[in-house]
C-alpha cells in the first residue's frame, strides 16, 4: 500500500501562483510513477500532469501546459505541483496519485493504482 497526502491547497486570484504537494509513504517511493488529477464540480476527474520512477520524464494535459511544472523529491518522498498563471477554470479538488508500472503521454484515473483524498484549489475572476 501507499498512502499519499495532499497539501497547499486554498483560494487564489486569477493570475496568481500556488504549490501543491503530497507526500508519499509505505513503499518505496522513487518505484512510482506519480501524477496529479483535477476534478471540478460536476465533472469527471481528469488528467493533469505526470512525473516518472525511471527517469524524471513528465508528461502535461494540454490545457496547464506552459503553467503548471510536477517536480519529486525522492529523498523526501514528496511530488509537487507549481501552478502559475492560474485561470477559474483551474478550479477544482486535486489529487494525487500513483502507478507503479503504466507509463505513457496520456493518464487515465483508471491507470493509476492509489490515490490521495485530494485539496481544494479555487480560482476567483
């Protein structure tokens, strides 16, 4: 099992900046692939953003590309999310997740093996 917790969540302006992180613990971290799903109200959970156990390759929706940079930290077991320029649209809960073994240039939630409880992130116009 992995256990992984969110944090840095909160409300922010149009335009300005936040950084997420989650925290990994019960296996060994730097084996996982880890990503960032967004879900706003009403609708599905979708990809944001993925980092890989190899090599460091990441992998963006097409929507935060240019915005948003995932970085980890295996020594201290931690993945994060810099967001820039943040749009309303950007609002939503956000989670962490990971996969040990798929890899790719597109993530479904179905590919992802565990998954934190997510924090809130909202965008004011």
């Amino acid at each position: 099992q992995v256990q992984l917790v969110e944090s840095g969540g909160g409300s922010v302006q149009a335009g300005g900046s936040l950084r997420l992180s989650c925290a990994a613990s019960g296996r060994t971290f730097s084996n996982y692939n880890m990503g960032w799903f967004r879900q706003a109200p009403g609708k599905e959970r979708e990809f944001v953003a993925a980092i890989s156990s190899s090599d460091g390759s990441t992998v963006y929706a097409n929507s935060v590309k240019g915005r948003f940079t995932i970085s980890r930290d295996n020594a201290k077991n931690t993945v994060t999310l810099q967001m820039n320029s943040l749009k309303p649209e950007d609002t939503a809960i956000y989670y962490c997740a990971a996969n040990q073994f798929f890899w790719g240039t597109y993530f479904r939630p179905g590919d992802m093996d565990y998954w934190g409880k997510g924090t809130l992130v909202t965008v004011s116009s």
